[in-house]
C-alpha cells in the first residue's frame, strides 16, 4: 500500500513537471511548478520527514513561487517566443546538449544504483528536533555561513531594484 | 499503514477500536476500511456542521455588530433578528449566474476560488477544539498551519491574473505583497512560545499552559505579551482585514481581485475571509490563551469535551469580535503606511521578543518567571478596568440623556 | 505517524468539495445568460470600454518585497528547528541564534538606510 501509494505520487509529480516545461505560457508554467512542489511534499511525507514537507511547502511553493510569479507579471511575458532568427537555433541547439547530457548521467546514476527497500526509518527520524541536532552541532558553519549568503541577497536585490537616491538637503 | 492499531485517530480511535473488536459490531469489516470512514465522518461533521455554519453566520453577526458600533439596525429582516441573512445570501448567489467574463482565462479564474477556501478549511485539520476533539494532531501542527495558507496567496494572484483585469490584477498582486510581508512578523511571533515549549504541535503547546490566566504565555514574561499583539495585527492583516483590506479598496480597486468574480464564486472568496476570522481566533487562542484548557471540575468524558469546546470557543470567538470592533472603528491606512508598519515596527519588535525570550529563559529562574506571570496577569487585568473606567469616562462627558443610553441586545 | 495525514487529505478534500458543490448548485439552479458576447462578459472598468492591455507592467516595488520576504522567511524556517531544541542547546545556542540573527538584522538595518522601505 505504502509503496503503491509513493509510485502514485511519484507519477503525478513528474507529470506535473512535465507541464512545467511544456506549457507554453510562462504563468501556467510556474502554476504547474506550484502543483510540482506540493507534491514533492506529499513525496517527503512519505517518506517521514515530515517538517522538510512543511518547509518545502512554505519556501517554495510559498515564497519562492511567489516571487516567481511576481518577476513574470512584471516583465510582463508572452506566450510568443521572444527570441526570433539564427539566435533561436543556436540557443535550441545548445539546450538539447544539455538535455542529452543530462540524460545520460541520470541513466548512468540509474544503472549503478541498487533499488530495493530502504528499510523502516528510526524513530524521530525526520521530525524537527533530529534536523535541529544535526544542523546547529554537525553543520553549524554551513548554517552561519547562510546567513551571510542572506545578507549577499538582500544588498544585491536593493542596489539592482532601487534607484540610487539624490541626496537631499533637508 | 493503517495496520498499527495504536496509532492515532484523535477522538474516532476509541470508537474504531470497539466497532472492530472481535466482538464488536462491526467485526467483519476490515479495520482500515473503518477508520477511513470514521475519518471521513468526523472531518465532513467539523467542515459542514462547524467551519460552513461559523463562517456564515459570522457574516451576518459582523454586519450587526458594525451596525450596533455605528448606531445603525444592520440586518434584521430574514428570521429573528435577521439570523438567517446568511442563508438568505447564500441562495441569492446560488440563483446568480456564473460568470465568466470573455477575456479570462477559464481554466484559472474557475480554479482560483479551490485554492483559496482549500488554503482555509484545510487549517482546521490541525485546529484543536478539545482534548481528543482534533482531526490530525500532526507533530508540525503550527507549521502546517503556516504552509497551507501559502495556498491562498497563490489562489490571489492567480485569481488577480487570470481575470485579465486591471483592478483584479493589481488587487491580486498588493494582496500577495500584503500577506507575505505580514508573514514574516506572524512567522516570528510564534517563536515565543515555541521556544518555551519546544514542540509545534498545537496540542502539546496547548497542553503546556494551564487554564488559569497565569499560565497562559500570554502573561508569561513582557515579550510574549508583545509577541501575541504582533502576531494578532499581523493575522489581521494577511487575512485582508480592515484597516489593513487595501487589496479590496472599493475606492480605488473596485473590489480587488475578486472584481470580476461574480455570483457563488465571489461568495467563496467572502466565506474563506469570513471563515479566517475563527482561525486567527484558533490559532491567537492556542499559542497564547491556554487553547481548551479547564479548571477541573468535572471527570465525565463528554462533559468535559463539551466544557473544553464551549472555552476554546469562547475565547477563539472573542477575537473574531475584536476583528469586527477593530474593522467598525479604524479608517483603512495606505499601501506606504502598511509597508512601513510591517517591516519598520513588526519585524523588528517581533526580532526582539524571539531573542528576549531565549534570553530570558536562560537567564530568569522559574520562582521569579511564577512572580512576573502573576504580576503580568495583574497588571492585563488593571488595563480592562482602566479600558472600561475610560469608556465610561467618555460616556458621561457627553452628556447623553436616558433615551440615548437606551440599549437593547436585539435591535 | 502517516495516517494522521489522512485527516489531512479529508480536508483538503473536503474543502474541494464545498467548492464543487456550491459552484455547480449555482450552476444548476443559478440563471443562464441566452445570448453570447453579452455586455457582462466584458472587462469591467467602472463603465468605460476597456482600453489598453490589462497586464501592464507594475513598480519594481513588489519585486523587493518578494525578496525581502524570502529572505526572512529562509530566516524563520532556520529558526525553526532552534526553538525547538533551544532547551537542550542553552546558552552556546542562544549564541549561535543571535550571531544568525544579528548579520540579518545588518540587512534589515542597510534596507533600511538605503531607503528601499519607503513607498514612494
């Protein structure tokens, strides 16, 4: 049942992956990778770790889409392809290398792991306190470090977004 | 999945167990497919016997209450008192056409209402009313809670794109703006009490207070006091309400997002707002009022189910009446003074009680932590009286004369 | 563990349901409009004809707003998991919050200087 139900899952979140990509139309694709995210968090909790399903959900498919979406109503995209002439082949050229690259590692990656039971998970496993231990003892640089990466993101999104101020006299 | 018989199933496991005992009644029928439906029951009773009844009604007592505050009737036709003014709004828009408009994209603007009433009426999954009375008492309760309003932002904008409006559009987008940024601050506010009880599960942070008002981490220490005002404006305020409903500014936006909806999906929009209220209420209650939490009086199980749903009721009611004063009596702020609340004031006060409570846990020993309860729930009670000596101070300075102070509940 | 989620999965159900049901009782009991292209299926501008796109372009004001948010928002969910185990962490984590703490409270701080809070 437990198995059936994760190949169900699974299916769908790939499905709606494809929509992602597939659909010509720039929100309904980022919709579709709204639909991708919450299923990756059906995915998580499937598999018990249950506060990275609801921290998936509220950075991604909460946050991240939102901002998503804002960048693409605000530069207002068309369905249309705006890239037009020789430049239009090359880039296509270029994304199916990739593509095919891509494949073929996955399909390597494929072959070289062993599927079977993953075996029942410890108790806790997954719950907020055992992501806590880990993080602020095994991994507390990288997180420090976070915080600094932050900050590189706020500074750079006020000096792209705003405009410099003339100073005033008052 | 469902073979592990002492698994939690919140108040239907008790009597899923008896039904499909060996000599229970229900013996032959196996014991998932049981519980699925015992499930299935309890979350179809809360939806349709709790959170459909409560949102509309609440329409109607709303339009009441602002009546009363602005010395005007409000509804009063449809049954006694206007009562059922909610069911009468209900099958008007029932009889409306559905609508929609050429422009739109069909698909979205049909979708957008799912996203939204989900993204409310999936909260009460984890909303406690009693003891045992919870649907899913999941161990990320708070969080959860937090995760799957994310789905109503994505049902504004897209309700505000697919319109293909430009007052829907803009709606959408401030809206968005609007509930992210507040947010942050409610997201920072419940860390006051998470620190103190280190878990998130609504239930056990419930069960960490007591029901007298010293153990509510509302008194706790200074900063949970601040921390349950901060997280109260800024519910307020990611539920769209008034003095913070910019995106629905009928004067300037027409009706926001929502301006070219029309008939029951217009009232879908209107029912997951109205049906916000008692979550805010819900969620206020739990963090900060002690949730369910009853003198013990009584030991009869039903009796004090039924005592512990009235409490957390009533209390989780109370806010829902705050909102209605606080929407009656404040003028709507403009979209400058709404950004600058929430990053300038929220955020940062909201950073300062999450650190003060670590400190203070680390640094003030309970003997003295029980004193300050006390003397907090002291002076929360000094500031009611003062409230109400100053209302009174107000009544008598204007001079009214006995048929002004005339008043009657039900009029 | 997993079938609290059942419940969860109900409300979400349930929650599609109200909305299929009501909107499609609207459908079977609410009027039909008999004539296509009708004044009503229009964009609604307070009466005028609609005139130029409907998805113009917007203030780049949202944009760092959004930003700002996920900013603060990876902020809280690394702050989950703390509050959880800060009893069992004590001071040493206490410590290693307000360092966390202090270098965003640095970008609120520089947002704050530069102007970018104001709506202007």
């Amino acid at each position: 049942m437990g198995a059936a139900l994760f190949l169900l899952v699974a299916a769908l979140t790939v499905v709606a992956a494809l929509g992602v990509i597939l659909h010509p139309n720039p929100v309904k694709s980022a919709l579709f990778l709204v639909v991708t995210l919450f299923l990756l968090a059906a995915v998580f909790v499937l598999l018990e770790a249950h506060m990275i399903a609801a921290l998936q959900i509220i950075v991604y498919a909460g946050a991240i889409m939102v901002l998503f979406l804002f960048v693409i109503m605000l530069l207002n995209l068309r369905n249309d392809d705006p890239e037009r002439g020789r430049r239009r082949y090359v880039l296509r050229g270029l994304a199916w290398i990739g593509g095919v690259a891509l494949a073929i590692e996955l399909a390597l990656l494929v072959r070289g792991a062993s599927v079977g039971s993953a075996g029942s998970a410890p108790a806790g496993y997954g719950g907020a306190a055992a992501v806590a231990r880990s993080l602020y003892t095994d991994f507390l640089l990288p997180f420090e470090l976070t915080s600094i990466l932050l900050l590189a993101a706020v500074v750079g999104a006020v000096v792209l977004a705003q405009k410099q101020r003339r100073p005033t006299l008052s | 999945m469902l073979a592990d018989r002492d698994s939690s199933l919140g108040p239907m496991k008790d009597l899923v167990l008896y039904l499909t005992d060996v000599a229970g009644p229900l013996r032959f029928a196996p014991y998932e497919l049981v519980a699925m439906v015992a499930m299935l029951l309890f979350g179809a009773v809360v939806v349709f016997g709790f959170v459909l009844p409560v949102a509309g009604i609440t329409s109607w007592l709303e339009r009441r209450v602002w009546a009363r505050i602005q010395s005007r009737v409000g509804p009063n036709r449809v049954g006694p008192q206007g009562f059922l003014q909610w069911l009468a709004d209900g099958l008007k828009n029932l009889m409306k056409e559905d609508i929609i408009p050429s422009a739109a994209d069909p698909w979205l603007f049909a979708l957008a209402p799912y996203l939204v009433v989900i993204g409310f009426v999936a909260t009460f999954a984890v909303v406690p009313f009693g003891d045992v009375l919870v649907i899913a008492d999941l161990d990320i309760g708070i969080l959860y809670i937090t995760a799957v309003t994310g789905l109503v932002v994505v049902g504004v904008l897209m309700a505000g794109w697919a319109s293909n409006n430009k007052w829907s559009l803009l709606g959408g987008i401030r809206s968005a703006a609007q509930i992210v940024s507040y947010e942050i601050p409610a997201g920072l506010s419940i860390f006051p009490v998470v620190l103190l009880t280190g878990t998130l599960s609504m239930q056990e942070i419930i069960r960490a207070q007591g029901w007298a008002p010293w153990h509510w981490f509302l008194f706790h220490d200074p900063f949970t006091f601040a921390a349950f005002f901060v997280f109260f404006v800024a519910a307020l305020a990611e539920g769209n309400r008034t003095p913070f409903d910019l995106p629905e500014a009928e004067s300037e936006l027409v009706a926001g997002f929502c301006t070219e909806y029309s008939g029951m999906r217009y009232l879908l929009f209107f029912l997951a707002e109205w049906g916000n209220l008692y979550v805010i209420g819900a969620i206020v209650t739990t963090l900060f009022l002690g949730g369910w939490q009853v003198p013990p009086v009584t030991e009869h199980p039903v009796a004090l189910a039924v005592f512990q749903l009235a409490t957390f009721f009533a209390k989780a009611y109370f806010f829902v009446f705050v909102a209605m004063w606080v929407r009656a009596t404040l003028p709507r702020v403009r979209v400058d003074q709404l950004m600058i609340l929430c990053w300038k004031y929220m955020v940062p006060i909201a950073l300062v009680n999450v650190v003060g409570t670590a400190i203070w846990m680390v640094v003030v020993p309970t003997s003295l932590g029980r004193v300050v309860a006390i003397a907090m729930t002291i002076g929360g009670a000094a500031l009611v009286v003062i409230f109400f000596r100053r209302v009174r101070f107000h009544l008598r300075r204007a001079r009214l004369g006995p048929a002004d102070y005339y008043y009657s509940p039900f009029i | 563990m997993l079938d609290q989620y059942i419940g969860v999965v109900i409300t979400f159900a349930l929650g599609a349901v109200i909305v299929l049901g009501m909107v499609s009782g609207s459908m079977i009991f609410g009027a039909r409009s008999t004539s296509r292209r009708a004044v009503k299926d229009e964009v609604f501008e307070c009466g005028n004809p609609s005139s130029g796109p409907a998805r113009g372009r917007f203030s780049v004001h949202f944009y760092l707003v959004a930003i700002l948010f996920i900013v603060f928002d990876v902020e809280v969910v690394f702050m989950y998991p703390w509050a959880i185990v800060f009893r069992q962490l004590g001071v040493p984590g206490l410590i290693e919050m307000l360092t966390f703490v202090a270098i965003l409270g640095f970008g609120l701080a520089y947002v704050w200087r530069r102007g970018a809070l104001a709506w202007d």
